[in-house]
C-alpha cells in the first residue's frame, strides 16, 4: 500500500538544486525511507531523471556496511558520477557514517551534485549539520501520519477512524495489520525492540532496566509538568532506583535526541519570556504511548492533548505551554496565582493560544476559559473540544471546534 505524503515531498521537491544539504528526519519508521527512495525517486524519474543519475545509499543494511566508511561511501559516489546532467545523491541513516560531515561537505562542492539524506538522530543534526552546515542545509521534519493523511490512507469517515487513530497513532507500517493483537504487538515491539534497544545500544547504557523506567514514568507524565527533579523523585519512590538528577537528564536527551519525545517549554505569556522551570514532555506517536502502557489504562484527555500537539508541530508551529499569573489580596497578604494555557503556538509573526478539552461540562468549562479572560491581546483563542461540532464563538469572542474539524482542516487555525 502506498500512502502518499505530499505536504512532505512537495516540500523536497522545492528544495531541488539549491546549493544546500536536504535533512529529512524523525522518528525512526516513520517512513523516511519511503519518502526518499520512493516518492522522492519516483518524482525524478518522472520528470525525466535517467536512473543512472540517481544514485541511492541504505547505510542500515548489512551489505553496504562497508560504505559507513566515509572515504569508501565518497569514493563509490564519485565513481557513479561518469557523465554530465546533475546527479542526485540520497543517502539514508547518514549518521552511521563517522564524520560523515567531510562526505557532504565535498558534495556540495561538486556543481552537479544535489545531495539528500534521512537521519533518525537529533544529536547528528543539531551538532554536525546545523554547525558544520550553517545557511546551506534544509531540514525537512518527517513525522508519522497526521490524522488527515491517515483518514485519506484508509478511505473511511473521519468519524470512523478517530478512535482507532487515538489508540494505535500514525506509524505508516500498521496499515499491513488487521487485528488488534497484530498492531499492539508491532507497537510494543517497534517501541521495545527498535527504539529503546537501539538508544541503549548507541549509548552504551548498562543499566538498561533503569532506563526502561524512566522511559515508563515519561510515557506516563505525558501532558502533565515535569522537570528532572520532579521525575528524579518518582524514580526514588516507586522504582526505589538510586538515580541522580544527572543521569536522569542525560537519559531525557537520549529519548528527545531519538525523537521519542519532545520537551514543550513554559512560557510566561505576560511576561513575554522563557521560564526555566517545569516543562511538559510529548511522545511522538500516540499509539506508542498506549503500547508501553499495554493499553493499560484510559488515558484520553492526553492522548487528544498529544495528538493537538503534534498537530501544532505537524503544521510547522513552535509549541510553548502558557503561563499567566496574576496576584490576589488573601487575609492581608498578596499572593501569586497562575493558571495555563496548552499550547502557545507561534508560526513567524503569527500566534495562537490553544486548549484542549476532552469533554466540556459546567466546571471544565471556567477553567479553560479563566485564562483566556485575563488575556488581553488580539490573539486568537480557541478551544478544541473531543464532542465539539463546528466551529463557534462565544461573547468573549473565544472559538470553540471539535477535534476532528480540526485535526482535517490544514487552516482551522
């Protein structure tokens, strides 16, 4: 089955023959591969690419290990490149290539080069690429489906496919399953086998169980505060784990650099800054979410919460939780009151507060609308709601829109 990624590869497409490194990245499984070698291949034929002048490298597969080594992969590329035209050079799990830097740094030199390769590990893009590459490389972040690519995958209603998509998430390799025990047991093993395996690997972590819990007590916190300290004592507590503040925290950039998670900082609305405090962590899928918690428990608010926030993502917006706080008089004293907003999501000049509600009755209602009361900008302000139909204002001039609108509509906000 094919599932088209447009919104992704027209986005490689525009990129073609600038002078700059193409970075697709993400998750691994998340169909980078498919994306570059297919799709991607696919577009460069058909606009009239010989397949000589497509020159293609999976450094995950054993029969090309020996071209992890950078000069045998940059040797083997110049010795494919025997005519003119240009040349495009994809290059897949490029960080298994020590150094792999010089390769690209040479091919950027050659005038009918165009170079583009998939990584699955933020440390390889944040300290080699944006370093060694700074003004001439392009990231290109792939994620799984959104719900609107997996309604269009599967052909149905959306109304018939948000539940299934909030259990099992967006991992584009599902759709070769029909049972629930098929898609459990891939989820459990894509998570336990690929993801946690290979972070413990590449790290060389001995205390693989100690890392397993963490890996739990993240999964669990998913949408509520967190800071090292906080899980530090969690770990202490209910895993009687003798871990320290600092390998927590090297253990969350583990997770994060593998795309697992994302940290969503606390931003002080009023304030207009950063607060180093508290942050909240967001999994990348929320199908793997239920899998490490075996589907344990009903956890829907943050799941609809982690959806909406990889949504935000998804749609290229930078993702803050708000702040606001105000002061009262108690008993003769001030004191410092605050309230949240989810999600401050800004895309360049432009911003918009979110909530996210699974069900609206009497009491949820004032509180996700308190703090927008205190709010005085002219920013937009909305709540998604699970049992919200259309969207609608209130006399505050507050939206309200049900999760599937949008989930489906690219500009419902």
């Amino acid at each position: 089955m094919i599932i088209r990624r447009d919104g992704y590869l027209n986005r490689l497409t525009e990129s073609k023959h600038t002078r700059t490194i193409k970075v697709v990245s993400g998750i691994r499984r998340c169909g980078k591969s498919f994306l570059l070698f297919e799709l991607f291949a696919d577009h460069l034929r058909d606009s009239g690419v010989e397949r000589s002048h497509i020159l293609t490298y999976e450094l995950d597969l054993l029969e090309n290990a020996r071209l992890r080594d950078k000069n045998v992969l940059y040797q083997d590329i110049l010795s494919r490149i025997t005519g003119d035209g240009m040349y495009y050079v994809l290059i897949d799990e490029v960080q298994l290539v020590d150094d792999f830097f010089e390769v690209l740094n040479s091919l950027l030199h050659r005038k009918n080069v165009d170079a583009y390769v998939t990584g699955s590990n933020s440390r390889f893009l944040s300290e080699d690429i944006v370093t060694e590459f700074k003004g001439r490389s392009t990231e290109i972040r792939l994620r799984p489906l959104s719900f609107r690519e997996y309604v269009d995958a599967k052909g149905l209603d959306p109304r018939d496919c948000i539940e299934e998509y909030m259990d099992y998430g967006g991992m584009p390799e599902l759709f070769q399953y029909n049972s629930a025990k098929q898609k459990t047991d891939y989820l459990v093993n894509l998570l336990d086998k690929v993801y946690i395996t290979d972070i413990v690997e590449r790290h060389k972590i001995r205390n693989v169980r100690e890392f397993g819990d963490l890996a739990d007590v993240m999964v669990s916190s998913i949408g509520s505060a967190s800071s090292v300290t906080k899980i530090t004592d969690t770990m202490r507590t209910h895993n009687r784990a003798k871990i320290t503040d600092k390998t927590v925290k090297k253990y969350i950039g583990y997770l994060c650099d593998a795309y697992l998670f994302e940290e969503a900082r606390r931003y002080d609305i009023k304030g207009r800054k950063h607060i180093d405090s508290e942050k909240k962590y967001y999994i990348a899928d929320s199908g793997l979410k239920n899998a490490r918690e075996h589907f344990r428990q009903n956890d829907s608010t943050h799941i609809m919460e982690n959806i909406i926030y990889n949504e935000l993502r998804c749609r290229g917006y930078d993702v803050d939780v708000g702040s606001i706080y105000r002061t009262r008089a108690s008993d003769g004293k001030r004191e410092r009151i605050g309230c949240e907003v989810d999600f401050v999501a800004n895309r360049g000049n432009e911003r918009v507060y979110i909530q996210s509600a699974y069900r609206m009755d009497g009491d949820v209602e004032k509180r996700e609308r308190r703090p927008y009361l205190s709010l005085k900008d002219s920013f937009r302000k909305i709540i998604v709601t699970m049992d919200g139909g259309k969207r609608r204002y209130d006399v505050d001039g507050i939206e309200r829109i049900g999760l599937i609108e949008f989930l489906m509509d690219s500009e419902s906000i």
